[in-house]
C-alpha cells in the first residue's frame, strides 16, 4: 500500500500497482507509516485525560463499596438490613 494525507488530515490507502491512482487528487501528498503512526499517537492532554476517566470510574467503584461496608455495618442485624440481603440473594 502507499499513503497519502489530504489537506483536511485524512489519510488514505492505495494498491502499489497504481490500479487507483485516479483516486489521488491534488491536495494529497505522500506519507510514510511512521508518520501516520505520529498522527495518530495520542497527545500527552488525551492521555492524562484518559488516565483521569480510568481513576475517576475507580474511586467511584471503590465509594460505593464503602457506602456499602458502612450500611452492612450499621444495619447488621436489622429487619431492614435482613430484608435488603435477602433480595441481592434473589438476584441472579
């Protein structure tokens, strides 16, 4: 395949034996696999980014299973506690 990248930073893909040439118009220009694998490579911004949504989804987990520690402590024992615990058995 050869490569090439349009004004707008579209990149398209070519058989080598020039069957599509015809599909190449003059706002293109020819570009290497390197350099579209540094286009694509994410920013330092989408990175951390990524990583903020990966710790954010994290600490939610881990506050709704203290909240739930904290009820099953303070509800031990309790008609309520008893009746809630029997419906999460019930669920499959």
């Amino acid at each position: 395949m050869k490569y090439y990248i349009n004004t707008n930073k579209e990149i398209f893909g070519f058989e080598l034996d020039g069957s599509q040439d015809h599909l190449i118009t003059k706002d293109m220009k020819e570009i290497s696999l390197e350099e579209i694998a540094e286009l694509n490579k994410p920013t330092e911004e989408q990175l951390q980014a990524q990583a903020n949504a990966e710790a954010r989804a994290k600490l939610n987990l881990l506050d709704w299973k203290v909240i739930r520690e904290l009820e099953r402590l303070m509800l031990t024992g309790t008609d309520l506690n008893l009746e809630r615990e029997e419906l999460r058995a019930s669920i499959v």
